[in-house]
C-alpha cells in the first residue's frame, strides 16, 4: 500500500461537485474498472466518500438517487474481498461527464 494524504478537513461545498466528476476515474475502459480518486483507488463507498470529505450516508443516498434517475446501477457495491467496479452504464455515464468537461475547457 501506499502512502495516505494527511486529511484536512473537507472540502467547501462548491468544491466538492467538481471533485466527484474530476476525482472519480476509472481504472480503465473494461468490464471491472477500478473507482480512482485524487489519491488513488477507492475500494468502497465510505472509503470514497471520506477521501471526498463527505458523510458516506451522504454519498451512497446521492448516488441511489441518480441511478434511479438513470434507470440502472452505476457501482457494483464492494463486497469482502472485492473492491467495487463501475458497470458498464457507470462508464458510459463518467466518458460523458469527460467528454462535457473536455468541451468546458476548450
């Protein structure tokens, strides 16, 4: 493993949107696609959202609703020994929040 951020306390409110789509990467584009961080691989939900500086009641609640929303699950959930994955609907959903923020940029 390696070395962790000291936490600083979390992020202002208006920070912390942009965090989830710029943090938030996959390992790759395949089935199995680790969730990254801006300091490496989140194995869980409440690992995620303590490195986002969110309540992770908070967080998991955000992301039932948009998949309600989306009408399918983005996250396969981690279970012992597993890390969670996105599905291949949670990749199609983070290459259009690239490719949106790809296009803010330019």
């Amino acid at each position: 493993m390696g070395s962790r951020k000291t936490y600083g306390g979390p992020p202002s409110r208006e920070s912390r949107s942009g965090q989830l789509a710029h943090g938030v990467r996959s390992a790759g584009t395949r089935a199995g696609s680790t969730i990254r961080g801006p300091t490496g691989a989140y194995l869980s939900l409440g690992e995620a959202a303590s490195g986002l500086g969110l309540n992770t009641f908070t967080l998991v609640a955000q992301i039932n609703r948009i998949e309600r929303e989306l009408g399918g699950p983005l996250l396969v959930r981690a279970e012992r020994g597993r890390p969670m994955t996105l599905t291949p609907l949670g990749r199609r959903v983070l290459r259009a929040i690239r490719t949106s923020q790809d296009g803010a940029k330019s």
